[in-house]
C-alpha cells in the first residue's frame, strides 16, 4: 500500500464539480470521491513529495503496460495509485475512458496538466493553446485506495503500479469485467542489495507472493527479476493475468520484452 501509520481521518467531501457526459473540465479540476476515509498524514505525505519540483517522476507508460497495451480488449479501464497520470493517459490515447485514482491531490494537478499537453499536442500538433475542451476520456479521482469502493464487473482492464495493496486485491480483481485483464507490477524483497524502491520490506512483496493470491485468475505472464532502471538496481515483480476460467485459453502472442 501507499500507507504509513494512520494519525488522523476525515471525510472527503465532492469540492468540485463532476463534470457532465461531454462537458469540459476546468484547469486543475479532479473529482473528490465523497464519503472516502483520507488518511490525513499519508495524504499530506504525498501532497508534499509531489509538491516538490525536485520530484519528477518518469512520464513513460510502465514497461509491462507498454508491452502489452495494444493486446488489452476495448473497453473502460481502471489504473491504481495513478501518480502523475503516465499510466492513464497511454491507456487513454490507446482509446480507453479511464477511471485514475490517486490519494494526493497534488499528483492529480500534474496529471491533469500532462493530460492537457497531450491533448493539445495530438489534436493541434505544436502544443498550443486552442478553445474548447482539452481533455482526453479521463475521470481523474482523488480518494485512499485502501478504502476505495471498487465497482465489481466494470473494467476491461486494471493497472497497478507500485501499490502494495493485498489486502485490496480481491476487490480489484472483483472490478475486472470477465475476460478483463490485470496488469501489476511493484518492488520485490530480495537477497541481493538493491538502490531502488522502498526502505522496508514490508512494502515489497515476497517471492511469489502476487503470484499466490492471483490464482482464481488465469495467469498469462509472471515474472520476478533484478531490474536496472536510471542507473539503479531494483527486483521486480510483473504478472499479466486474465479474469477467465477453464482449461482452454486465449494467449497474446509474445510481446516485446518487458524492459
């Protein structure tokens, strides 16, 4: 999960308004999951960090998701812990609508900012200002995934990137529609000294532990390795898996390698 220790809650109210089918939203406007417990500290612990400019985080769709995006079927997608929003605007421009939930308000600006530049990039190319709506099929939402209500059959497909959330995983994996598919993809512990990731192991995930407790899914990739990313080493854990059943299956055909 995204959490430290829970120092005090509140109740999130709607502070701005949803905007209608079709409408446009204003600069800067999220949507504020009413009656979601926040936990204040890990809000503001969050808030702060990417209220930071020192902190950039990558604007690259996650290897795993870019690996296997063009294979995800056609319908409404969901990414977990969004961040800055890198995840939900590749799923976006591949011609999802996009639920993106994130607990930090300030990630969410820069998200919708990012959505703003690429919009106006792909629609007029140079980037530049134009009239009328700047968005692409987006609800941006804040709220503390650990409470999150997830509606169940609703997803095509699901992105987690580093969101330690097992005790969340059933819910999530109830939100898959059947046939919709699971992308997840987070910091492993390892043996080995490793530079990137959190501090702790307790928000790693153990040997095949991810693995284990996607079992009632089909399970179409699963991979756990030492990674080297922006010159730092790192162990990873990728699955890809299916809400399917039986013993006759779909596959993707192999994918560019996760990098």
């Amino acid at each position: 999960m995204r959490c430290s220790e829970a120092v005090d809650v509140l109740t999130v109210f709607t502070a701005l308004t949803v905007r209608a089918s079709g409408s446009p939203r204003g600069k800067g406007e999220y949507r504020w999951e009413p009656t979601v417990p926040v936990t204040r500290s890990e809000r503001e612990r969050w808030d702060e960090r990417y209220r930071t400019e020192e902190f950039e985080p990558s604007t690259s769709p996650s290897p795993l998701l870019r690996a296997y995006i063009d294979t995800l079927p056609s319908g409404r997608a969901l990414d977990v812990a969004t961040g800055t929003g890198r995840n939900a605007l590749a799923l976006a421009e591949n011609g999802h609508a996009v639920d993106a939930i994130d607990i930090s308000g300030e990630a969410l600006k820069r998200a919708r900012e990012h959505e703003r530049e690429r919009y106006r990039e792909r629609e007029h190319g140079d980037g530049s200002e134009q009239s009328g709506e700047d968005s692409l099929a987006i609800e941006w939402v804040r709220a503390d995934i650990d409470e999150y209500d997830f509606s169940e059959s609703t997803y095509a497909a699901i992105n987690v990137s580093y969101y330690h959330g097992l005790d969340r995983l059933t819910d999530i994996k109830r939100a898959l529609k059947p046939g919709g598919m699971l992308l997840y993809e987070h910091h492993l512990r390892s043996a080995d000294p490793v530079e990137s990731g959190p501090s702790t192991d307790r928000f790693r995930f153990g040997s095949n532990e991810l693995l284990r407790a996607c079992l009632d899914l089909t399970i179409l990739r699963y991979e756990e390795r030492t990674t080297e990313r922006d010159g730092r080493t790192g162990a990873r854990v990728y699955l890809l898996a299916r809400r399917s059943s039986g013993p006759a299956q779909t596959y993707p055909r192999e994918p560019t390698p996760i990098e």
